[in-house]
C-alpha cells in the first residue's frame, strides 16, 4: 500500500474521542417539523454541524431524499457547500447520494467542487436506491424502467470512479472528458494544484451494496435506524467478501443508528414518538411535516398503527444519556461497527441539539 492509501486508513481509522469505543458521527436527515420551515431545519442542520464540530463528533453527512415534506435533504451538494462554510474540521458528506438519479459526470464535478471548498474533509457516499417513491424516481431520472438504475449502480460507480480518478483509458468515448475541479488540473499548464480525490463509501440497507463494498475494498455504512433486522447479516456479507485495495487494508463499517437522549426518559419517549408518527404516515402514503410531541401524544393509534409504532420504536436508542450511551455501546458490541452515525429525527432542533449534546457528555467527548 502507497502512503497516500496508509494515510487514507490512519484517517479512516481515527481514533474515538473521549471514552466512546468507536469514533461517533451525526446523520442530519434535515428534518422539517410542523410549524417550522425549510429555512429552520437548514439553519439547525449548521446549528447540529457546529456543536458536533465542537464535541468531538467524527463526521457529519447528509441524505438524498425527494418528494418528502419533512425532509430538505433533496440536494446533499448544496447543503454540504453551506455546511463546510461555517465549519472548519468536521468531515463532510453524502450519506448518501443516490447515484442512480444522477449522471456520474455531475457527481464527479459536485464533489471535486466539495473537496476544492473543504478539502480533505469531504466523504461521497453512495447509495443506489432513489431515496424516494416510483413516480418521483421516475420524475428524476425521466424513465419508468426504475430498476435499470440499480441494476447498472456497479457500472455507474466504476464511471464515476473513472472520473474521479481521470483515468478512462485510451481510445474510451470519455477519456477525453474531465470532472474539474478535479486531477486533470494538476498537469494542466501552469501546474495548477488539484484537490484530493473524495473517499467513496458504498451505503445499504440489504446485501448488495455490502458484498460490493467488500468485493472493491471500499469503507461501507449500513442503515440500521430503518433495516435492523439485516444489520449483521449485511455486515457478515461484507466483511466475508472484503478484498484489501488502494483504500483499505481491512473492512470499515460504520452503522447508522437513530437514538435521542434527553434529561429526562418521559421527554425523550415524547421525542422519539413524532419521528414514529412522521414514518407512519409516510409508509402509508400520507408524508407531511413532522408532528409536535403534542400532536403525536393526542393521535388516536389503530391496532395496527400501534404496532408499527411500538415496531419502530423498538430500534430507536431512547432514554437518558446513560440509558443511550448503554444501548449504543450494546449495539457496537453486538454488531462489531467500526463506527456509529447518529441519527435524531424529532419534531424540532432544540431536542436534537440537546441529544447530541447529551450524548457527547455521557462518552466524555470534548466540550
């Protein structure tokens, strides 16, 4: 392995602040609660990105989503660029965007631009799913044959890396195409410095994306917060078929969790209840704002809502910040995760600020 690729590990494989077991990240959904605005959530998101700059926290990514009234993720470059404007070290990133809604070419230049902007603090992560419904996946990528998208996600990936890298062979229809900013410019007359190539990571929900993040030596992050039941058989899978590449000498997992910690476990249960309520609605064709505690608290659940609920629940981390930091050391133990993102999906950005604030006291991260 090179010493740019070993640095890359050593970076990668940083060491956990404080006393948590492994290094800990935020997962901004961007999430917009009832009565609140677009420009609320954006402005908490900057709020979120400072504190875990502040605390210790690892990284801070975003994630593609359309179509959803309680999300303003849609657009992960503009909000990063934003981001990285009022930071100063925290990594960055997509987690993920959704390559197949987009032309690698326009990938490739977003984040050479991300990196030019923050450089060596950008992460590009990759999902394959449309982070939305049919009819909208088919608005996006203007065809109805959805599942040709993520039947070609290997070969998408593999041109994108192509144009990361500038490296399509002779006599390819794009080699004489550049992603800029990008590495062409580093022989370019005048010897212009180019920014540093973003680390790709391949995100999931099932096995694919895990046997294809182990088969090319990439770093891999799992959604656990909404597919628990795959989460350790999708990390076997992975670390099954790690190959050791030009980025990692061993597998790199990192697990995306949803977990809110509060000062009291009544607070948090209110908490956690509206981001239940906004799934519920979702998964039943109704998605809206996320509701207040009150509204959730007054909601008349059917049987069978009630039991989606109390399913959804069952996988969030809730409580105080010991019962949380318990549960999230519980979880890296059962699962073996190099990594834990944190994701807080509550009704306003006074409780998710507080649970990161909580939870960065309970592990000792700087303050």
């Amino acid at each position: 392995m090179n010493a740019d690729a070993q640095d890359a590990v050593d970076e990668i494989r940083g060491a956990a602040a404080g006393t948590a077991p492994v290094p800990l990240s935020v997962l901004d959904l961007v999430t917009v609660g009832s009565g609140r605005t677009a420009t609320d959530a954006l402005r908490t998101s900057v709020d979120i990105a400072r504190l875990a700059e502040r605390r210790g926290y690892h990284r801070h990514w975003v994630a593609e989503h359309h179509s959803m009234p309680g999300v303003a993720s849609s657009s992960p470059a503009v909000i990063l660029a934003h981001l990285a404007a009022h930071t100063e070290r925290i990594r960055l990133g997509s987690g993920g965007v959704m390559l197949p809604n987009h032309a690698p070419l326009v990938i490739a230049e977003q984040f050479g631009t991300l990196e030019a902007l923050a450089p060596g603090r950008v992460d590009l992560g990759l999902g394959r799913a449309p982070g939305t419904d049919g009819a909208t996946a088919a608005a996006l990528r203007r065809t109805d044959k959805l599942n040709e998208g993520a039947d070609d996600f290997p070969q998408q990936l593999a041109e994108l890396t192509r144009f990361l890298d500038d490296d399509f062979p002779d006599g390819h229809p794009y080699a004489r195409i550049h992603a800029v900013p990008g590495p062409v410019q580093a022989t370019s007359p005048g010897g212009v410095q180019s920014p540093a190539r973003p680390p790709v990571w391949l995100l999931g929900s099932s096995g694919f994306s895990a046997r294809l993040a182990g088969t090319l030596g990439l770093p891999f992050a799992f959604a656990h917060h909404f597919s628990a039941q795959n989460t350790i058989p999708a990390l076997d899978l992975y670390r099954e078929s790690f190959r050791p590449s030009a980025v990692l000498d061993a597998p790199y997992a990192l697990i995306g969790v949803a977990a809110l910690a509060a000062d009291e476990e009544r607070e948090a249960r209110r908490q956690v209840l509206t981001g239940a309520l906004s799934m519920l609605r979702l998964r039943t064709g109704r998605p809206g704002l996320v509701p207040t505690p009150e509204e959730a608290e007054a909601y008349d659940f059917s049987p069978m809502e009630r039991e989606f609920v109390d399913s959804w629940l069952a996988n969030i981390v809730h409580g105080t910040p010991g019962t949380v930091r318990a549960g999230l050391d519980d979880l890296q133990k059962r699962t073996g995760a190099d990594e834990l993102m944190i994701t807080a999906n509550a009704h306003g950005g006074e409780a998710r600020l507080r649970s990161y604030e909580l939870i960065a006291d309970a592990y000792g991260l700087p303050g």
